[in-house]
C-alpha cells in the first residue's frame, strides 16, 4: 500500500474525534499545522493532545492544510464544507476528510468541485478525548468511502487509516445511512440497555451493580460476536413464557418507563431464536401472543 507523503494537517476541529485522529497522523509522522477549536474544553484538549498548534478560525486551518480533517457532527458539516469552498479556502490538490458514520462523499460536493479530493473516514470507536484514545483506534476498524471508481482516492484512505493504527474497511456510498445506523443501533442502545440494567438493580437494593453484571455481559457479547444467534439464552430461548410474563408484570409495576423496551427486545428475540431454530413455532406464537396482549400468561 503506497504511503501518503508526509502532510500539513488542519483540524476543524479540536472536538473528542478531531484532537485523538489529528495526534495519531502526528505519531505517524504528519505535521499538523492547525486547528480550530472555541470552547474550554476545546483548548484544554488541543493543549494535551495537539501541543504547540495554532488555534485558529476554520477557514484559516484549511488554507494551511494538504489535509483538511473536517470532524464535525453530522448536521454542521454541509454548511461548514460549502463555507469553506465558497470562501477560498478549499484549493485543488488538497484532501478533504470527514469523519461523520451517515454520510459518504456525497456531502463533500463543494470539495469535488474545487478539485480537492474527499474522503469519508469514520473510526468505529467510542471517543473520550484522551490520550488513550490513540491506543484503543489500533484495535478498531475505519470505515472508509471515496467516489466510485477511484481506486487512488480508496488507496488514500486506506493508507491512512493504517498510519493511524485502524484497520481500513471499505463502504460503499450506498450503504453509508444503513451502516451507521446498525452501528448506532448496536453501540448506542447497548449504552441504554445496560444502564438501565444497572439502574434498575441499584435501585432494587443490589450493592456495586456493575461489579455483578459485568461478567455475564461481557460474556454475553464474546458469544454473541463469537456465535451469533446461537448465543441466545434466557426465557424467550427456552420458551418459558410464565417467567416473561413476570418480567411484563414487574416492569410494568415497577419499571414502567423501562417495560416498553423490554417488551419491543422481547418480541425481537423472539423473532429471532424463531429464524436460527432455537424456539419452535407453536412456543413463538404463544410468547408473541402474550407481548402483544399484556402481561399474563394465555
């Protein structure tokens, strides 16, 4: 894989992913020569992880950048690459990087049409912000998309990825708005789901909640990643459809927020020990007959 010649990076902006991924080109052996960055916490990151670069407004980083890292949240980044193009800022032979899961190259249009070259590189990685951070990307994956045909801009992004410490993984601009939302279904909803988990243990008198939980969860996700459906245990797995019907009970008495969710993860379940043979069709019906009307056993 050829290698990128060594890059001015500019950083818009200093924010959780922005710092981390401008700090591992750092390492690799890029300069960053700017970034942009206006609250608190902003600064005090760029000081800890991007230590000496200039903080400057966004148009100003990427006129001294080759490399542009545009790490803005989804809503802010066509409004910010159209002010940037239409400014002068944006120049033709630059590459112009995003960092957003929903969106492809498409959103980089006023990039194109400069002559610069857009990549989308999204790290699959929770970000803190912290040094730590620059560890953790050399056991994810990025996921990368350049336009179609492209093969020197695909190799671009790959090359980077990998200077980062990632593994590069290519998607397709297609099926960017489905990729990022199985992401977000499974990493942000896993979030909820154990804090609720936790919530509502903690709140039923159990000490150090997350002490007890911790090694069924992380066993149940080595299974899951390991065994896929297979993994399924529980009362929806083996049909038990007294026990789930006391679970809809005391939620619903209880827990009344949380009991819709449950029910919603209870008929997904379902579904699936259905499909991968673990339940049998007469024990699917009877627990989607009591998800759907109430709480008691038929």
């Amino acid at each position: 894989m050829t290698r990128p010649a060594r890059l001015a990076v500019g950083v818009v902006s200093a924010g959780r992913v922005g710092s981390v991924l401008g700090a591992a080109l750092a390492r690799a052996g890029h300069t960053v020569v700017a970034a942009s960055g206006v609250s608190d916490a902003s600064v005090r990151r760029a000081e800890r992880l991007l230590p000496g670069v200039p903080l400057l407004p966004p148009d100003e980083v990427a006129r001294r950048a080759d490399l542009v890292l545009l790490a803005l949240p989804d809503d802010v980044l066509p409004a910010m690459t159209s002010g940037l193009a239409t400014t002068g800022a944006l120049r033709a032979g630059q590459i112009v990087v995003h960092t957003c899961g929903a969106h492809g190259v498409g959103v980089l249009q006023p990039v194109t049409d400069v002559g610069a070259l857009p990549l989308a590189l999204h790290p699959v990685l929770t970000f803190t912000g912290r040094a730590e951070d620059l560890e953790r990307l050399a056991s994810c994956s990025i996921g990368i998309t350049a336009a179609s045909g492209d093969d020197a801009a695909w190799n671009v992004g790959e090359a980077l990825a990998v200077e980062m410490g990632a593994e590069p993984v290519r998607i397709p601009e297609g099926a960017r708005p489905l990729y990022h939302a199985a992401l977000a279904h499974g990493a942000n909803h896993l979030v909820t789901l154990i804090a609720d988990c936790v919530e509502l243990l903690r709140g039923n008198g159990v000490q150090n909640p997350e002490r007890l939980v911790a090694p069924l969860l992380s066993a149940a996700l080595d299974n899951v990643l390991r065994h896929g459906d297979r993994a399924l245990t529980g009362p929806v797995a083996r049909g038990d459809a007294d026990t789930l019907a006391a679970h809809l009970r005391v939620l619903g008495d209880k827990a009344p927020d949380v009991e819709p969710a449950y029910a919603a993860l209870a008929r997904r379940t379902v579904a699936r020990a259905n499909a991968a043979g673990l339940l049998g069709a007469d024990a699917a019906a009877e627990l989607d007959h009591l998800l759907d009307n109430g709480r008691d056993t038929p």
